[in-house]
C-alpha cells in the first residue's frame, strides 16, 4: 500500500528535485503542501496523488 502523504524529502525523491526546490519552489509552481503542526515542529506534506497529477500534467507530447 502506498502512503497518502508524501515528506518533503520524498516528495523531491519522487520528482528528482532538491528538498530546497519543493520548499521553495513547489507551491508558486502549483503543487499544494499541506502543513501538518504548529511551529517549528509543523511538518510540511504533499499528497502522492496530487504530485502525481501535477506531473502528469507538464507531460511534453
């Protein structure tokens, strides 16, 4: 079973991107994080389904 949310350092895994672009980058390029907690304990999420869409998206045909 794969999992529904995805860390930050697998969500870059799966796209072949640094940790540093999916906090920076990956919102303003329309991927939704979603943030788990309060503070510097809040974790920051994406779900498999929607990261894989999105890529699905910017397909070159």
């Amino acid at each position: 079973m794969t999992p529904y949310l995805m860390s930050a350092q697998e969500t870059a895994e799966l796209l072949n991107m640094s940790v540093t672009w999916v906090y920076r980058d990956a919102a303003r390029c329309g991927l939704t994080p979603y943030k788990l907690g309060e503070g510097r304990n809040a974790k920051i999420q994406f779900k498999r389904s929607e990261v894989l869409k999105w890529l699905e998206q910017r397909r070159i045909s």
